[in-house]
C-alpha cells in the first residue's frame, strides 16, 4: 500500500474546444483558463492550490495548444511556473489525462481541470488524505466478463467504500450542500437512491490499473451518439435501474469497475464550492461572487 508519505504529482487539463467557448469569446481571450476571476486567471488559482498543497508536488498542465499560447503572454507566463510542465493537448480531455499518464509515469497522480477556480490547498489535501485509503494493496483481479451481461449486482458489494480498494478515487460532493449555499445556481446532479451528488473534478489515479476507467470512458464518449452501445457495455438492467432511481452510488461504481477492468471508488468533499468549476458566464460571475466574501475560503 502507498504509504501517507508519498507524494502525489498532477495534471491539470487546460486544453481549449476547437474555435474556442462561449465564456471565452465573451471574455475576449483565447483560452477558458484564463478567465479572470478575483484578479487572476482560473488556471493560476488551480496551480495555486496545488502549489499550497502538502501532498501534491508540481507535475503536467496539459493545454492549451501551442499556437493559443504562443499568443497569450500570460499564459505564456504562467507556464513558466518551474514546479509544472507544460504538455501538447490531445484530442479530448480523457486522451489528454491518458497522454499526460504516459508522460507522468507517476502514481498517485491528482486529476483535476484548470477552470477550476474555487479549488484550494485545503480542498486538494482533503481529498488526497481520503484518497489514500482506497489505495490497492495488491493487482487487482482479472477480470474477464461478457460486457452484453453485465448486471449491477454481478459481485457482492461492500459494505462502504472503506471497506476494499481502489485504483481511481474520484470526489464528489452532496447536492444538499451546494443547493444550501447558493440555491440560484443550477448544477449537474448525479441522483441515486441513497443521495444526490455533484462532480468535484477532482480525481486520483492510485494505480497503473487505473487507467483503464479512463480508457473504457474514452470508448463510452466514442458511443455517445449510440446509447445502445453504452446499454451494452453497463448492462441494460442497470440503466434502467438508475433511470428509476433503484441503484445506490456504490452499486454504480460497481457495475462501472467491471466494465472498466479496474477499481474505482469514489469519495465525499464537504466544500460546497469544490463542486463548481468555471466553464460559463454564470459560474464565472458565482466565483466571483464566493471569492469576493471574507468567508467564502469555508464554504
């Protein structure tokens, strides 16, 4: 088992859509990253984080392309950052994460996005300490299984994620909290029969084997336009039984690490502002917003 003491490194993915966003051309820059919120671009305050963080040591900010920054002198700028390496872009974020693996070389590693403005030391180190108790003690399993049957009750469970381990941890944070600190805000939301969640875009790949949840989401966004292909690699049972609410978050997890040949876990956050990355109009003006209180570090 990785022991406390080791250190995770990161990739943050920066990467631009093709002609740009809608927050970028309303902010008039060439990369969404560099939205300003309280000042500085969102892409510093992640770096920031992770630079704050006692568990995470530099590691690869992947994006934007090289002609986006040939022509940003500040993003130019902040590259320059020593504790980070800047990486090529490739096509889509989870070919981005696998490339930035390949180049990184190094487990743990902490996935995370550079609009992810509101991110902080506190909230990195709380979801890397957590992280590390899914930590596999051995390979995992080979598992060899028909992706036509996969049901959501194919193995026992556990009784808590605590109880076995993982090769991807991902964090998530309960929608009641967000929805208690800013109800105006609309966000995402993952909604089980045991609670509702938002994504945190926090992620710890804690094993090679953990790749492999990121290579079977690349082929499940390759299906996104045939939801028949997806039925087929989950089972169809399963998403029928989420469809009508009838399937706990683990048992999601579950069905997801059998179709991904790996182990993958998930973690509570309890920072309302973990769950809100800036990618829109309205998420850039609720960071400014959250940054702009005396106690918006807390939430």
């Amino acid at each position: 088992m990785i022991e406390q003491s080791a250190k995770y490194r990161s990739i943050i993915l920066a990467g631009e859509r093709p002609g740009g966003s809608a927050l970028s051309h309303a902010f008039n820059i060439t990369a969404s990253v560099m939205v300003p919120v309280a000042g500085k671009p969102a892409l510093a305050h992640v770096m920031q984080a992770i630079t704050d963080s006692r568990l995470v040591g530099g590691g690869i900010i992947c994006g934007p392309s090289a002609d986006v920054v040939a022509n940003n002198p500040g993003l130019k700028n902040l590259l320059q950052h020593r504790a980070f390496e800047w990486l090529a872009p490739d096509l889509g974020p989870t070919n981005s994460a696998l490339a930035a693996l390949e180049k990184l070389d190094h487990y743990p590693t902490l996935l995370t996005a550079g609009d992810h403005a509101l991110l902080t030391g506190e909230i990195v180190d709380d979801f890397c300490t957590q992280a590390f108790s899914h930590t596999p003690d051995q390979p995992p399993d080979q598992l060899s299984v028909d992706p036509g049957s996969l049901s959501i009750d194919a193995r026992p469970l556990p009784s808590s994620v605590n109880d076995s381990n993982y090769d991807l941890v991902m964090g998530f944070v309960p929608h009641a909290l967000v929805h208690a600190a800013w109800p105006e805000n609309k966000r995402t939301v993952l909604k089980f029969s045991d609670g509702h969640f938002c994504g945190s875009n926090l992620c710890a790949i804690l094993s090679p084997e953990g790749r492999k949840a990121l290579v079977f989401w690349r082929q499940a966004e390759a299906d996104r336009k045939h939801p028949w292909r997806i039925a087929r690699r989950f089972g169809p049972m399963a998403l029928l039984r989420y469809l009508f609410r009838r399937v706990t978050f683990e048992q999601v997890l579950r069905s997801f690490s059998t179709a991904a040949g790996c182990r993958i876990g998930y973690v509570q956050l309890d920072f309302a502002r973990a769950a809100v990355d800036v990618d829109s109009i309205e998420d850039q003006q609720l960071a400014e917003k959250i940054m702009s209180r005396t106690d918006g570090i807390s939430q």
